[in-house]
C-alpha cells in the first residue's frame, strides 16, 4: 500500500511540475530561434542571431542597417527568473547610444507556447509579441494588439536562417 501510495505521490508531483512549466514557460519553448537569420524591413536589412540556451537563458542580437549604416541594434535577454520565462529587451542607436533610459528595458512575459510557438505579453502595455515557426526554414516576430477582445498578430519580422 505504501508503494502505491508513494508512486500515485511521484506521478502527481511530475504532472504538477509539467503544469507550471506550461503556464510559466521555458528555455526549450524558445529553442527554434537559435541561430542566424535575415530579413529586410522597409527597405532596411535585419540581421540576427541567437544563442542556443545554456544554464538559465540565452541571448539575442539583432542588427538594422539602411543606406548602408546601423540604424539600430537591439540586444535580447530571455532569462528563466523566479516567475517563469521573460524576455528583457534594450535598443540602441548607432554608437551604442541607449534609446532606454539606463535602468529601463522593455520586458515580456511568458503567456503560453506550443510546437515551434511561443507567446509573450509586454509589461506596462497592452501588446503581446508572438515567435514562430515558418516553413521553408523561416520564422516570425509578429505584434499582437487585442481587437475586440481578440488577439489579432501582424507580422514584423519575417526571418529565413542563414547557413
């Protein structure tokens, strides 16, 4: 009886620890965009590359050049705090001067994922940024604004990965 007591204890335990892990989000939830890719934008080129996650994160920077020079540069951080998965952003213009102040950054929250997809909604602000997965080895960041009460995405970023 103690056996299946204690087996019955394990179980719920595992289901429990995969439940938070749904609503709170992970690294692996993030995985497909390691790598390097490009688009363009308005004219602009986009580059941008992410690390493979390691330990509690992994790090993005992105590149936005037009006319041949750095227009801007965004540098990611998508962490696993105590709250979940976040994603915490800060731009910056040409001779790495902060459009934030210092201390300030835009920062996201995890809200949910499924294969090759992955949600987060900016704090302070009613907008949420969708990452996903393309075919013909592509993926997208798209702006999300509720209409409504629904959620409609536009696409922003429309990357292809670079060998």
């Amino acid at each position: 009886m103690k056996n299946i007591f204690f087996l019955c204890l394990f179980f719920l335990i595992i289901l429990a620890t995969d439940i938070y892990a749904q609503h709170t989000g992970t690294l692996s939830d993030m995985e497909f965009i390691a790598g390097h890719w490009e688009t363009t934008r308005n004219g602009k080129m986009v580059k941008a590359f992410w690390t493979e996650s390691e330990g509690d994160n992994m790090v993005g920077v992105v590149r936005v050049i037009g006319d041949g020079k750095a227009v801007l540069y965004e540098m990611f951080a998508i962490e696993m705090t105590d709250t979940g998965l976040e994603i915490k952003v800060k731009h910056f213009k040409p001779g790495l001067i902060g459009v934030e102040e210092k201390d300030k950054f835009d920062h996201y929250k995890f809200l949910e994922s499924s294969n090759g997809r992955a949600v987060f909604e900016k704090q302070g602000e009613e907008v949420r940024i969708l990452y996903e997965v393309r075919p013909e080895n592509k993926f997208v960041v798209a702006v999300g604004t509720s209409v409504n009460g629904e959620w409609e995405y536009e696409d922003f970023w429309l990357f292809s990965l670079m060998n």
